[in-house]
C-alpha cells in the first residue's frame, strides 16, 4: 500500500524514525516530503511553495469571500453574511499563524480523489512536529467537520467538533456556532 506525499510516492516501511513519525499514518518513512506552505488564502485553503493550491479534506471553514457557498451558509445558519465573513476572517488568521511560512507533508487519503473542481489537491496536512492540521483546526474550534467528504478521519473529526462545541473553543465560544 503507498500514500502520496508532496507528489512523492513513499512505500509503507516497517522501521520508522520516531522525528519522523505522523500520527495516524503508520509505519513509514518520510523522505523529502515536505514543502513550505507560502500563503493561507482561508482557513481550508493554501498556497504551497511550488505554486500548488490544497484544500484541507475533510473540514470547512466560514467563507469570507463573498461566493455561493457564502449565501448558502448565511441560508442556513440564518447568520447575516458580514458576521460569516468575520468568523471565515478569525479561522483564516487562526491558520495563517498555524502554517504559513512552515514546512508541511502532504498526505493523500487512499482511494479518495485528488483534486477538487477547482484543480486544488485535496490532502491531510502535518507540520514537521506530527501536528495534524485538518484536526487541530477542528479541535481549536475554527473549523466543522466537511461531512459530505467520507474520509478514513471522519470519526475521528467529529469527536474533535463534538468537544469543541461543548468547550466552547476557538469559534463555538465567539458565537454560538459556525452552522
């Protein structure tokens, strides 16, 4: 079984260096696999050193753009859409102090497509401390779990959303919830 990380396909490695290690991807070794995260365009979305763009799957983050997606989101929340902008403001800045500017490994979800309708790789982000983004941001409360993205993590996302919400983290605790 192979992942592919920052374009690089790795082989799953029965010895593993600890430094090296990514929680929840067992048993393989990173080589070269890292790329620098340059700019947070929001709070789901990056542009990478090499001119890639990412979408962290699996999460979604307010809009702060005006966009379909954004009129959806004040539909059904029944928030006004200046006050979605703001919390898609606070996830983006949550993030950008998260990521930019640090190296990151890109890490492909087997069997789950590559790219999005926007051409972005679709990926699960860990910072070369093991720090797994995508559930770190939902754990901090910026960010739901992307339902409709049925991922190996899932389970995983809910739970962290689930006390986020109940903790009041990050944007659970600014306003009474990011739906």
């Amino acid at each position: 079984m192979s992942l592919i990380i920052s374009g690089i396909s790795c082989e799953f490695n029965e010895r593993t260096e600890s430094k090296n290690e990514i929680p929840g991807i067992e048993k393989k070794e990173i080589t070269n696999g890292y790329i620098i995260v340059a700019k947070v365009i929001d709070g789901d979305t990056f542009k990478m050193s090499d001119g890639s763009k990412v979408r962290l799957i699996g999460i979604d983050t307010p809009e702060k753009y005006d966009s379909d997606k954004l009129d959806r989101e004040s539909d059904m929340t029944g928030r006004d859409k200046e006050t979605i902008k703001k919390l898609g403001e606070a996830a983006s800045e949550y993030v950008r102090k998260l990521v930019e500017g640090k190296r990151v490994t890109l890490v492909r979800e087997s069997g789950y497509e590559d790219k999005d309708k926007y051409n972005r790789l679709l990926r699960y982000v860990y910072l070369e401390d093991g720090t797994f983004v995508n559930a770190r941001i939902i754990e901090d409360g910026y960010a739901n779990v992307y339902n409709a993205a049925q991922v190996s993590k899932i389970n995983e996302f809910r739970r962290l959303e689930r006390e986020a919400r109940e903790n009041k983290r990050g944007l659970w605790g600014e306003v009474n919830g990011l739906r």
